[in-house]
C-alpha cells in the first residue's frame, strides 16, 4: 500500500536533467522533460525515495505532509 | 525549500553546486551529510577539512566548521586541529589525486599513527578540475587527456595502501549504493583511529567522455552491475575480481588512537 504522508517534491531550479532518478525509479514514476524532471506518472509512486538519495542535485525529495 | 537534510546540513546559498549534471560527488556529499545526521552529532562539534579538486569544493557546499585547504594537505591540516581538539570530530573529504598523489605521504602517515579522523575519498579516476589528466587511480589501460593512447601505470587501490600503512578501519563504497556508503561512512565516523572510505564515485564529463563509458546513467548503472560485496569477493578468484569493485566494509583493527595516546603521556609526565 502506498505511504500517503509523504509527498514528492521536485526543485527544478536545482535539476540539471542527468536523468538518473528515472533511470532507477522502481514504479516508472519520473521522466525527463527537456531538460528538467518531472514526475509524469505520480499515482504510481511508491515514496521509497531512492530519487532523493540518488540525486546529485538534492532536486527530489519526499517531504513529511502533516 | 530543500529537504530537511539539505536544509540541516548544506549552505544553500551556494546551490546548486557546480558539480557536472550527473557527478557522483552529489550523492556522495549527500552521503556524508546523513551519515553525520544517522549518528547525531553536534554540527558544531563537526570539521570538515578538504584539500583541491571537484571533491573538495564540498567544504564549501557543507555547513559545518569548514577549512579548505591547499592541494593533497587536507590531512595535514585536519591533524593539527585534531591533535589542538581531540574532542571534535574531524571529517576529511579529498579526491583520488588528492589524496593519493599530491596527498600520497600525509595518507600514509595519517594511516601509521592512526590518528582519529574519518578520511573520505570521492574516488572518480581522474582530475576532473583541471581538465581529465590521468590520476593514479585511473584503471591500467584507460584514457585521460594526458594518457591519450591509454594509461600504462597500475592504479593504486587507496583502501588497501591505507590498510597496510595502518589505518584501523578502511571500506569501499560507491556513489551508486547510497544506503550502504552512508552505513560505511557513518561506521567509519563512529571508529575510533583512522578510517578511510573510499568512495567510488563517477565523472561522466571527462573520464566518462574519454573511454566511451556513455552516460552517467550508463555509468551508475556500471557501478550497480560490477560491485561485488566483500563477502561475496572472498570466495572468487583474482581472475573473476578482475575489473570489479569490491565493496563493504574492508578491515578494521584495534590498535590506540594517536591523540589519546598522547594525551596518555602528558597525564603520564605531569604527576
């Protein structure tokens, strides 16, 4: 089931588009578009976070929503 | 707003950083900054020392007591503000060149007298600043822009020099496996002596560009496929390591740690 209280927060000021959170997103969630990420299939994300530790950029991350 | 963790323990006013899209050194910083938050230490009772390179600008992206240094000498400056202050934590972050060539001696005698900083090594195979000349962890055989028809030197494995001049506790992680690089990294921390962290990292800009090693997706995705657990590696052969990147924890021994044993002779002369 997927974990609700947190949410996907993405800073795309910071994100240099390497695409690499996509490349090893489990669920497919993230996809490059031009040069900047965007989660393009939100619904299916699984708040693992593994984009917020692979990201070179620190622009992905889960926050906590109260 | 960055994460929490960003928030806690990078100077935001200087991201983004000007690591290349893509740079392991990203994670690997970020690697550090949850080790330091895993274990809880006070910020304030943190130093951070670093040397030249891209791995180095980190002392100014991480908000801690900071000092960068001049080129291969963090170590010899993160030895004189431990030996002043045995009770702060001293962090060193240096390159391959850095710490291995230019910084070659200074890791060696950090490792002899085991001396109580974590030394953390982001290791991308190359000098990336200055423009991708061959550094001495360039695998034999590779390209860099002063080794154009391929390098003929070994590369030097920094854990292992590190081991045998005495460091007590060494690992290799990788800018892949953040979970694990975080563990090794905060273990280190946590050792008392000399540890080193070798942290593989990649550089998709300059060695990645010179041997064709494609995209730094490509290049993670290399690192995922070719790191093999130090348990695992044991029960391979020289043949099937060939190429591959053993990684965990490496060794650790017991041995006492240079400042308490100093402190141990003053106490000693002073009754």
């Amino acid at each position: 089931m997927a974990v609700t209280n947190k949410k996907l927060v993405i800073n795309t000021k910071w994100c240099k588009g390497c695409g690499v959170c996509a490349a090893f997103c489990p669920k497919g969630v993230l996809k490059l578009s031009g040069e900047k990420i965007e989660a393009a299939n939100p619904d299916a994300c699984i708040k693992c976070g593994m984009c917020e530790k692979r990201c070179p950029d620190y622009a992905i991350y889960l926050e906590e929503v109260e | 707003m960055p994460s929490k963790l960003v928030d806690k323990y990078l100077r935001e006013a200087h991201l983004p950083h000007i690591w290349c899209p893509g740079c392991g050194h990203g994670v690997l910083m970020r690697d550090v900054a949850q080790a330091v938050d895993n274990i809880g230490l006070d910020r304030n009772k943190v130093v951070l020392v670093s040397g030249i390179g891209c791995s180095s600008r980190a002392a100014g992206y991480m908000d801690f007591n900071t000092m960068h240094t001049t080129h291969g000498r963090a170590l010899a400056f993160a030895t004189g503000i431990k030996m002043a202050r045995p009770d702060l934590e001293v962090i060193c972050i240096m390159g391959d060149g850095d710490a291995s060539a230019i910084g070659g001696n200074h890791l060696i005698h950090a490792a002899r007298r085991n001396i109580g900083i974590t030394a953390i090594v982001f290791n991308n195979d190359i000098y990336g600043m200055t423009g991708g000349q061959y550094s001495p962890t360039t695998p034999y055989g590779e390209k860099g822009t002063t080794a154009p028809y391929g390098n003929i030197d070994r590369p030097f494995d920094i854990a292992k020099i590190a081991q045998a001049c005495g460091a007590t506790y060494t690992a290799r992680g990788t800018a892949y496996d953040a979970v694990l690089t975080t563990k090794l990294i905060e273990d280190g921390i946590r050792h008392k002596g000399f540890s080193v962290i070798e942290c593989a990292s990649i550089c998709p800009t300059y060695y990645g560009r010179k041997n064709k090693k494609g995209s730094a997706v490509d290049m993670y995705t290399w690192q995922k496929e070719n790191s093999i657990r130090v348990e695992k590696a044991q029960a391979m052969s020289p043949e099937e390591l060939k190429g591959k990147l053993v990684v965990g924890k490496l060794s650790e021994d017991d041995f006492p740690e240079l400042t308490e044993q100093y402190q141990a002779i003053i106490d000693r002369v002073r009754k």
